[in-house]
C-alpha cells in the first residue's frame, strides 16, 4: 500500500479499511461534503487501481471480455463494465473511459493485479498491450460543476456525477496545490452512498450477480454478445428474480455509532417477526440527510417494513432495486 503524499496537507487523517492510503477527511468532513455538492474541491482516489489498455483491437477484445457494450465506444464516452466469474457472479467492476487510442480503467484499491492478470490470460492473438499503470498514475475526483483547470494531456472521464482525473503521479501535489480545498473520501463516500451506487467488496460478496444491485442499468448490455457469466445474467433476467435487492436506509439519527459494513438488518418485531434479512455494506452520515446506509436483503422484504441495523438501530427503507 502507497501513502498519498496529499496525507501531509493541514488537517489530514488517514482513511482506514479498503481506502487506507488516502485521507478520511481534513477536519470537518461536513463542510468537505458541502463543498462537494457545491461543485467545489476535489477528492484524492490516488489509492485506487490503474489500469491501461492499447493497440488496434483493444476494444473489440474488451467487449468479448466485460459485460458493457465497448466495440463501438466513443473517444471520452465514460461507461461502467463487469468482469463476471462463469457462474455470473461478480469479480471485477470497471470504470473506464477510451480516449481514442488506450482505454483507461481505474478499479477498487488492490484489485489491479488480478485484473491485469487475467485480461493478460485472455490476450491469444489480439493486438492488445495491458498495463498495470497504478505506479505513474493517481485518480483525483472532481464534483460536477468544477472549473479547476487541467491539463489537456491528462484524461479524463466525465459523468453525471463529477471527473475523474488520471493525474501522473509526480505532479499530483502540483494538482492539489490549484484545485481548491480538498475533500477526504468520508465525503466523497456519504455523497456515492446518497446517490445509491454500489462499491464492489462493500456491496458486493462471493456470490453478488449485478441485477441485485442495479448494475444491470449501468454496467451491463443486455442486447450485447456472449461473455463469461452471460448465461446467468440473462436466465435472471428473462425468467426468475435475483434471490437480494439493494436498499438505502435512513438512520435513527439519535445513535452514536454508525453500523458497520456487514452489520444485520433485520424486520423490526412490532408488525414484523424479528428475522434477520440482510446486512449493511455501507454507511455514512451525511450534512444533509442525517446518518445513511445501503443495504442488501433478501428479495421478498417488504419494501414499507421498518428495518433495525445491527443491535437497536431503526431504519426507514428506500427502494433501489425492486422486488
């Protein structure tokens, strides 16, 4: 693991747990969210995985390999992709962008190497080269509605949700010193959180399929070809229903302590029979919104039953894949 060099700004703390590396935040991590949502400020990612992919047949050999559309994909076009193991669970989530001659992937902290690893498997006679580039470059997010300047040689893939900047490591500092103040990733968190959007390793478990988190509108194609775990994906799709759903919680802000990632959810007694139906992945508390989680439970959970989080928690569901 590389520490950020960006840890010795005023205020830093160290993040811990899967973003150990970068900072937490830098003091008040409600104001870092305010100016976030204000389009101010940026994130240091630079603890997330690089990886690159170049030559002629780059994309039409992604496409083989992921469950995105990408044979065709646009220079500057951000989409989001899967890697799925053969039973249709997920292992891998992309977010990638092509800038007309190397398609650029950055990917959760510590996941680049078995992903370099297996699209090198998977090269035969493709004219590919794969990188994994995490060493010369860092990922910097910028909110929506950001005018921090960049360099024009940097790439860049833009979204609803803000920029994601591949900076070259040795000038992130430079970077940092002209993109206003900075927001830890307890910000950037409570914010992705808001917007219901899963992280693989929180959301995601050993046998997570990508329709039981909404993967299925954004990350995957379902009119595309044949690639690892299709089979799955479609037979869900087409003829069941994936056995969890995702759901977003609001907190009883009257407890101290958020509940942790993997923490039960259960049915509350009253008007319910007590039974555990799922866990947290992920919490936050939030300037606006109070104390936020997401959540996985089982498919047929009554979408209007209040839930408890770990030990007495009361939480109130929102639907965000639906039953």
């Amino acid at each position: 693991m590389t520490k950020s060099p960006l840890l010795s700004l005023p205020g830093a703390v160290p993040a811990e747990g899967p973003d150990e590396g970068v900072a937490a935040h830098y003091g008040d991590f409600f104001r870092e969210q305010r100016a976030l949502a204000d389009g101010t400020g940026f994130v240091d990612l630079s603890h997330r995985g690089v990886v690159t992919v170049s030559g002629a047949d780059r994309l039409s050999w992604l496409h083989l390999l992921l469950t995105q559309h990408v044979e065709q994909l646009p220079p500057q076009q951000a989409v989001e992709a899967l890697v799925l193991s053969a039973h249709g669970h997920i292992e891998h989530a992309l977010y990638l962008v092509d800038d007309g001659a190397t398609t650029w992937v950055h990917v959760e902290p510590g996941t680049q190497e078995a992903l370099t690893a297996y699209l090198e498997s998977m090269k035969f006679f493709y004219r590919v080269e794969v990188e994994d580039a995490t060493d010369r470059y860092a990922v910097v997010y910028l909110p929506a509605g950001s005018i921090t300047p960049l360099d024009p040689s940097w790439t860049v893939r833009e979204t609803a949700h803000g920029r994601d900047v591949f900076v070259p490591r040795e000038r992130l500092e430079e970077f940092a010193a002209q993109a206003g103040p900075p927001a830890g990733v307890l910000a950037h968190e409570a914010l992705r959180i808001e917007a219901h959007r899963p992280r693989l390793g929180l959301e995601t478990d050993h046998r997570t399929i990508p329709h039981e988190l909404g993967w299925l509108e954004s990350a995957v194609h379902l009119d595309k070809g044949c690639y690892r775990g299709q089979e799955t994906v479609a037979r869900v799709h087409n003829l069941g229903r994936p056995p969890r759903r995702l759901v977003f919680l609001h907190l009883d802000g009257s407890e101290v302590r958020l509940p942790g990632h993997g923490a039960p959810v259960r049915i509350a007694e009253e008007g319910g029979d007590g039974r555990t139906v799922g866990f947290v992945t992920s919490s936050a508390r939030h300037w606006e919104l109070g104390p936020i989680a997401l959540a996985l439970v089982k498919r047929n959970t009554p979408e209007r039953a209040t839930l408890i989080a770990d030990e007495n928690t009361a939480a109130a569901q929102e639907t965000v894949v639906a039953p």
